[in-house]
C-alpha cells in the first residue's frame, strides 16, 4: 500500500491538548508512549512544542497513536460525567415542581378562605411561600438554562458533552480504520482528524475539572 506522503510534515498535527488532556486525566496511558517511544520524549511533555520537529511518517504515526489514546480517554470521562448532568438536572426539574405545586396551592380558593379567617400571620407564611416558589423557580431554570444557556448551564455543557462524546466516537473510529489501511490516505486526512481531535481535547477539559 501507498505510504503517507513524506512531504506532510507532522508537526502541523497539533497533539499538545491531547498530551494535556492525558497528563492530567489518564497519566498511565501518556507513561505506555512515553516508554514506547522514548527517543519521542519531548513529544509528550504538556505545552506547545517550539523549535524543529521530526517530521518523518513514523512521528505521524506516533501522534496517531496519541490522539486514540485520548479519544478513548474523552469517550470515557464522558460516560463518566453524562450521568452526573442527568441526575442534577434531574434535581431541579423536581425543584421546579416542588416549585410549580407551592404556587397552585398558594394560589386555591380554599387557601383564600383561611386567609381571610386567620388574619395576618396566614397571609405572611402565604407570602412566604409565594416568594420562596418564585426563587426556586428562578433558580432552576437558571441552572438549567431555560432562561439563557450560560457557560454553566446544564443544559448547555450536557449538550457540549453529547456533541464532544460523537465526535470523539467519529475520530476514533477513522483512525482505526487509518491504521488498518496501514496509513494509506494521504498525510492531509490523517493531520485533520488528529488536528480535530486535538481541538475538543482542548474543550472538554473545561468540563472534566468541574466534575
């Protein structure tokens, strides 16, 4: 089969998010490369490389083989943090009903007519009850995201994680079939797979340290 082209230099496969995400999250897989290739060192230490690069097809093969390695460790902290998100949003949606319950009751007749029977201190814990459900619900459609979809809304980083969890399960399963095709695509294919790669390894390591 046809090698990759010689001319693509591996060094515009980026991997530097890739080493970061493993560094931080998966230290025992970076430690099998690193002893693998130990003469490609300085290729899995966290940061930016500068200065000159190999640029030899087994370097891309190498990053290949980093970039796996770090798909697998998305796909696995994804399953990991998914139901944690399902189970807060969980939370506030049973908030939002304890919520939604408060304000019919407040708001029955018969609630009315002990009001006007049992004076002021009813009408307070009415009050009371009125303004509790009211935050409650503010603050669960905050966290959730109903009103805006902020950078901690649930929603929204559960949607980050779906669309992180597809796209790592899509790079995965291209470099697996690069390698069983013994690197027969052109250099250009396999830099953007590991290129995008690199990129939601980058992202959803703002996600991972918050659960």
């Amino acid at each position: 089969m046809k090698e990759i082209d010689n001319k693509i230099s591996s060094s515009i496969a980026s991997v530097n998010e890739i080493v970061s995400l493993l560094d931080s999250y998966s230290k025992s897989k970076l430690n099998e490369l690193k002893q693998k290739y130990p003469s490609h060192n300085k290729l899995f230490q966290p940061g930016i490389i500068c200065g000159e690069s190999d640029d030899s097809v087994k370097e891309l093969k190498i990053r290949t083989e980093l970039c796996k390695k770090g798909l697998e460790t998305i796909l696995i902290e994804t399953k990991r943090i998914v139901p944690i998100i399902k189970n807060k949003i969980k939370l506030l949606n049973n908030i939002q009903l304890i919520s939604q319950i408060i304000i019919s009751i407040t708001g029955a007749s018969i609630i009315l007519t002990f009001k006007q029977s049992h004076g002021e201190l009813f009408t307070m814990i009415v009050g009371v009850l009125t303004l509790l459900s009211g935050v409650l619900t503010i603050y669960t459609q905050h966290k959730s995201g109903t009103i805006s979809l902020g950078e901690n809304s649930l929603t929204k980083v559960f949607n980050e994680l779906t669309d992180h969890k597809i796209k790592a399960e899509r790079y995965l399963n291209e470099l697996i079939i690069i390698e069983k095709l013994d690197y027969s695509l052109k250099g250009e294919n396999i830099i953007e797979t590991i290129n995008n790669s690199n990129e939601i390894s980058g992202s959803i390591q703002s996600i991972i340290v918050k659960y």
